[in-house]
C-alpha cells in the first residue's frame, strides 16, 4: 500500500485536503477527521473503483460550518469490495493553517 498525505496550509471548497492511498484491490471506505479536543468534525464515504482511495476535503463539517486551524486526526477505514480479507484501517495526524 502507498500513500500520499500531506499537511494543508490552506483548505476550502477551492483548495481541498486530496489525500491518496493505494490499495492492492478496489474497496468501499470511510474517512473520519476528528478535532483536537477528540470530536469527529466530518465523515467521509466512498466506495473505490480501482485500488486507490482519494477522498477529498473542503474544511466543513458535517453540519456544513466551516472548521478552524490545528491538528486533526484522520482514521481511514477500508472494506474489500469483494469480500476477501479483513478490513484495512489506518489512522494520522494533519495540521491545518
């Protein structure tokens, strides 16, 4: 697996947090960003058709309110599409701003 995550220093609809990893087979996937007082700020979900994972986002919340600058952790969660194997999940850190 490769990944390709970066700290943004600007983030918005514009210019959105595009982290990539690439998995060795298509799955079904959930990105969670919590805050650093441990709330979860935004859920993301998708579902691959290839190997690679690319999520993209635009700084809101779940609510659609705008988030502020410091460290998030991000907690990537993926399903094998066919079924074959046990979940993946992989978690970091990221600083906006």
């Amino acid at each position: 697996m490769e990944a390709q995550v970066y700290s943004p220093s600007v983030i918005g609809r514009a210019f959105p947090w595009s982290p990539v990893w690439q998995l060795n087979r298509p799955s079904t996937w959930t990105l969670t960003l919590t805050n650093a007082f441990g709330k979860i700020v935004r859920t993301l979900t998708g579902s691959s058709t290839g190997a690679a994972v690319r999520p993209a986002w635009d700084g809101t919340t779940d609510s659609g309110g705008g988030t502020t600058s410091g460290p998030y952790t991000w907690k990537l969660t993926a399903h094998p599409r066919d079924g074959q194997g046990p979940d993946l999940t992989l978690s970091g850190t990221m600083t906006l701003g």
